[in-house]
C-alpha cells in the first residue's frame, strides 16, 4: 500500500489490512469507492475523503443569515463553517439567545441584529434536537454585513457606528471587527 496517496472511486489498491471506509473488495481486488487519500489505521485502512461534507461543530465558527428576531432570540441560518472548503449541505438553524450576543448586558436581540444581516458566531451547543446554541461575545464575532432597515441598502462601517450607503441613516448592531465593509474617505 502507498499510504497517502490519492484514489479515486474505482481505482484498485494495494491494501494489507481490514478494509475501512471508501474501499470495497470484488473478487480479489480491493478499490476506492470515493476520492481521497488512502490512510493506514491501526488494524484498517481507509480512504479520507478529500472533499467531504461539512458538518457543523462545537466550537465551529460559522457564517450565517439572520431570519427572524425577537427580543430574547435571533433565529439564523447556517449557511457556512469558517475555515471549510465546502458550503453546509443541509439547512442548519441556529439561535442567538440575547445573554449570548456579548459579554455586557443586552436588553433586546432584535436591536442587535436585523433581519437579512450576515453574522459571524461561535457554535457553543449542538443538541440532539432542535437548533444549534450560538453565540458572538468577542470583538471578531458579530454583524459582518448588515442592510439599512429603512431602505435595505448596505451599510458601511464609519469608524464604530454603521452609516447607510444610500440614506445615511446611522444604524446599530452588534458589529464584528471582521465587518466586511468600511466607509473610505471618498464615501
């Protein structure tokens, strides 16, 4: 076996061991059933995918789109793992509660966040049912991308308050140092 080499699905191998996960056998030869890297395990040997599907985890940073606020609550969408090639392949929802939206005291969720912001949260519990526990205490954690709640336009980052690109109406959030855009001089 050449340990770390790419197959791919159909491809035979070489294997010495018990057949793990992405080799199966025909006959007397042994081939890939996915793309990856062919690993040697103890007592197995597998194929790693080289494009798995991403599954969100605790401690996951993630990027998601807020869907519905509340005053206690932010209802988001996942829409994709930090660090991860791959987008979510199912829809994950997760939740913001408001003593998790930063270390002080927060009265209202929905003054934080608005619907149609892009948020970057830390994943802090993943039930067995229901939506995932988020949270964005931390200066990187936060609005990324927010709209204008008057006329939906972007809103770009002056300093440390959000101005509208269209109305110049001044908005708050609970912006993340990460925000995508800033205001430039010549805004």
């Amino acid at each position: 076996m050449t340990e770390g080499k790419f197959v791919l699905p159909g491809e035979a191998v070489n294997v010495d061991k018990k057949l793990g996960y992405g080799l199966y056998s025909e006959g007397d030869k042994v081939y890939s059933s996915v793309p990856g890297v062919l690993k040697d395990l103890p007592g197995k040997t597998i194929v790693e995918p080289s494009n798995s599907i991403t599954e969100v985890k605790n401690n996951d940073v993630v990027i998601c789109s807020v869907e519905i606020t509340r005053d206690k609550v932010v209802v988001c969408r996942i829409l994709k793992v930090v660090g991860k090639q791959r987008g979510i392949a199912t829809d994950v929802t997760g939740v913001i509660k408001v003593m998790d939206i930063d270390s002080g005291y927060v009265e209202s969720a929905k003054e934080e966040f608005k619907i149609g912001d892009m948020v970057k949260a830390k994943v802090v519990q993943i039930p067995t049912t229901g939506d995932v526990s988020l949270a964005t205490k931390g200066k990187e954690l936060g609005v990324i991308e927010g709209f204008c709640s008057e006329c939906r336009s972007l809103l770009l980052l002056d300093g440390e308050k959000l101005v509208c690109s269209n109305c110049g109406k001044v908005a708050h959030r609970k912006v993340s140092g990460d925000y995508l855009i800033k205001k430039t001089s010549s805004d």
